[in-house]
C-alpha cells in the first residue's frame, strides 16, 4: 500500500512515497523543488502558484511510480503562515511570508490591547513576532483591503489540501502555533480574536 506525503519547508519541498508492505514503512522521494520568498510590492510572501505547480509535478511523478496505486495523501508545512480566501473559495493573494516585517512592534500592540499575561494564559505559546495573530493584527491595524475581504483563513498546509481536494478545513496542530487558539478548550480563542 502507498501513501505519498507533500512535505513543505521554508526553503524547499519534496514529495515522498511511503510503501507498506508486511508492517514495514520504506520512503523513497519522488520529486524535490525550491521554495522561498518572493518580493511583492515591498513585501515578502510566498509564490502559491509556483508551488502548487510543483506539488502537482511531484504528485503526478509520485502517482505515476506507484502505478496509480496510492491509498491516501498527507500534506504538512511549517506553520504561522496562512492564505485568506474569498467567499468563493479563492486565494485572493499569495500568502506573506513569515519573515516579512510587517509584524514589527505588533506584540507590544497585542499586548497593549489585551495584556501579556491574559494573552500567554490563554493561548499557551511562546511570543514570536511572526506568530499568525501578529499577522493578522498588522493587517487589521494597517486597514489591509485583502483582510476586508476574506472570508475564510488557512494555513499552508492546509490551503494546498484545499487546493487539491476542495476541503476546508483547520488541522489542529497547525493552527495550535497560530497563537490564536485557547489551549485550555483546544477551539478558536474568542477572547483573542
């Protein structure tokens, strides 16, 4: 039985093939590619689209070893980073990078609006300037149109799933580094969001 995996890193991705045979899991890599930052209008975001097409090539070589025998397919990618969709179902831009300086001075901000301690017991996670909750306050407190259109939010990880299956959904332990979560309850955190 196969199982292929689109394994997603800052600087590069791959497809892997996961064969289980008689208890035994062996892996074999089936496509690598680049990935990283680009500049968009003074900004560093990700090329969705590029790496879309990469996954695709990857999933079809991968698809094409196994002769068509695949039995599932799993995505994971770093987290923090997200994609905000419309009401249509589409990326309405290429997601920021986490390195972007957007995010600068936001933690005080946050900070200042619900108080450090309340913000840590909440959520549980640690305070690093590029955590989604930082993102999104930067685009809220800078009025970003984009951000007054979407509807939905998803991470990396989940936004390619999305792209290929047409799933929406929110895999926990990505949107648990999100900063966003209670992590007394395991659901979205009213009190920060």
């Amino acid at each position: 039985m196969n199982y292929l995996a689109v394994d997603l890193g800052a600087e590069s991705g791959r497809v892997m093939i996961g064969t289980l045979h008689d208890d035994k899991l062996t892996l074999r890599q089936a496509h690598r590619f680049a990935n990283g930052p680009i500049e968009e209008n003074g900004s560093l975001k990700w090329d969705f689209r590029t790496l879309m097409s990469e996954i695709k090539a990857g999933l079809k070589i991968a698809i094409e070893q196994c002769r068509g025998d695949v039995a599932g397919i799993g995505v994971d990618s770093w987290g923090v980073d997200f994609g905000l969709l419309d009401k249509d179902g589409i990326l309405l831009e290429n997601p920021y990078n986490y390195r972007d300086s957007r995010t600068q001075g936001m933690i005080e901000k946050a900070c200042e609006m619900m108080g450090r301690r309340a913000l840590y017991d909440n959520s549980g996670i640690q305070f690093l300037p590029f955590n989604s909750v930082y993102q999104l306050l930067s685009m809220r407190l800078s009025g970003d149109p984009v951000l007054e259109k979407a509807d939905k939010l998803m991470f990396i990880a989940d936004l390619v799933a999305y792209h290929l299956c047409g799933k929406v959904f929110a895999e926990y332990t990505l949107a648990s580094t999100s900063q966003m979560m209670d992590m007394r309850t395991g659901r979205w955190s009213q009190a920060i969001l």
